[in-house]
C-alpha cells in the first residue's frame, strides 16, 4: 500500500511518497470523499481541521483551502490550491505555507476496478531546500518521505474501511 523512495527525496521530480488501495465501492462515491479535504481529515494521520479559503464552499480548480496539522506536540498551518479536478478520476491540489512558501503537490487518482475501484495517492515535495531545515522543525519529521508513506497508507486504510462499512479503520 505505500511506497517511499529515499533516492528522490529531494528531486522534485518524481514523487515523494505514494500509495494504493482497491475499495469495494462506485468509484464516484470514492472520488466524492477524496476530492473533499473536509471529508478526509477523518481518514489522515497529520491532518487535522480543514476549512475553505476566499469564499470557497467546496472542491473547485482554484479554490483555497487551509489545513491544520499535528505531529506530536507541534502544530502547524498550511494553504492549499485546488490544482486539478476531473470528476470521478482525479483530484490534487498544491500545498504552501501561510507565508507562500511551497511545500508538496498531493493527487488522488480514481480508477474504475471490477466492482469497484482502485484509489492512487502521490506526494511530490516542492519545498525549496533552503526551506528543509526549517520543515523539520516545525513538524518535526526529519524523514518526510518515510512519514508521509506511512500515512498514506494510513489514510488509504481508514478510507477503505470507511467506505466499505467495516469497523477497525484506526
């Protein structure tokens, strides 16, 4: 279910972390979840609270949203562009910092599968290598590419099991 290529952690250009899961449900019902950050701070591991930005109700390119975060005791703010949505197939979204540093590119892919549907998630950083240092600071995750492997795996899990109606999604 995950992925985590320590050779490209700090290239830009291929993901960072990635991760799969085939889900027992229509795959528009799975990409109605996905595509709505509010909908999935009940399936992330850092993500906390999401609330829409500058007028924005709901999942739209362009639309702005705000995510708060949690590691442990550290917190941390980010912005988040809706970047690309094809209903039913794709969703992703870029990620800064409030100050318009950048920091990570997230994409959910939805593709049909037998009676379901296979979910794809990619990460790729985008953070400047200035910026690292200062990263690991404030979420206090010096292996970024193992962590965020890891939660998507995590996600995916919750996800699959929310959508499928099985209890343990934890």
């Amino acid at each position: 279910m995950k992925t985590a290529n320590p050779r490209n952690k700090l290239t830009w250009t291929e993901p960072l972390a990635t991760g799969a899961v085939s889900v027992d449900a229509a795959p528009e019902v799975v990409f109605d979840v996905v595509s709505d950050p509010v909908a999935m701070v009940a399936f992330a591991e850092e993500l906390r609270r999401v609330r829409w930005l500058r007028g924005a109700t709901g999942p739209a390119v362009g639309a702005w949203f705000a995510g708060s975060n949690r590691n442990g005791w550290r917190r941390w703010v980010t912005h988040a562009q809706v970047t690309d949505l094809e209903p039913g197939r794709r969703f992703a979204y870029r990620v800064r910092t409030p100050f318009l540093v950048p920091i990570s590119r997230w994409e959910y892919e939805v593709t049909p599968e037998g009676s379901g549907c296979r979910v794809s998630v990619r990460n790729w950083l985008r953070v400047p290598r200035w910026f690292v240092p200062m990263a690991i600071a404030i979420t206090g995750e010096p292996d970024r590419a193992g962590t965020n492997a890891a939660n998507i795996a995590t996600t995916l899990r919750r996800l699959k099991a929310h959508l499928e109606h099985r209890p343990g999604s934890a």
